[in-house]
C-alpha cells in the first residue's frame, strides 16, 4: 500500500488463483470488480466509504480541510 499526493491509497496486487476459480474472459473479471461509483439508495454504506476515502474534490479556499492541502496550499 502507498499513499498518492493527494493522500489517497494506491495498491498493485497481483492474485494466483486455482485453476478451477480463475477467469476466462473479461465478463467473468467484470462480474466481480467494480470501478464507479455506487448509487447511494442502494448501498449507502459502500458509497459513503468510496465518496469519503477514493475521491477528492476542490481545495484551496473552496475546501481548507482537504486531503491534498499541505501549508495552505493545493499539491495535487
């Protein structure tokens, strides 16, 4: 796990599966992982964890208290 500017965590992961468990084509893969954003009157619980930590909005003046502000000013 490393953490990008922003703060935020970044991982590489490379996973072996059994034979009989691994993907054989990009449905399969698209069955189990999703990248986007949830809609919260489904799941509120998951989208509040992806909305507070995988995703940063505006800072500087318009957000002080962001992840990506370091001594008053924006690193992104």
């Amino acid at each position: 796990m490393e953490f990008q500017k922003r703060g935020l965590p970044h991982t590489h992961l490379l996973v072996w599966l059994a034979p009989e468990f691994k993907f054989r084509s990009a449905g399969d893969v698209d069955s189990v992982i999703l990248a986007g954003i949830l809609d919260k009157n489904q799941d509120l619980v998951c989208y509040e964890i992806v909305s507070r930590f995988m995703m940063h909005g505006p800072c500087s003046a318009a957000n002080p208290k962001a992840q990506s502000m370091e001594k008053n000013k924006c690193f992104k």
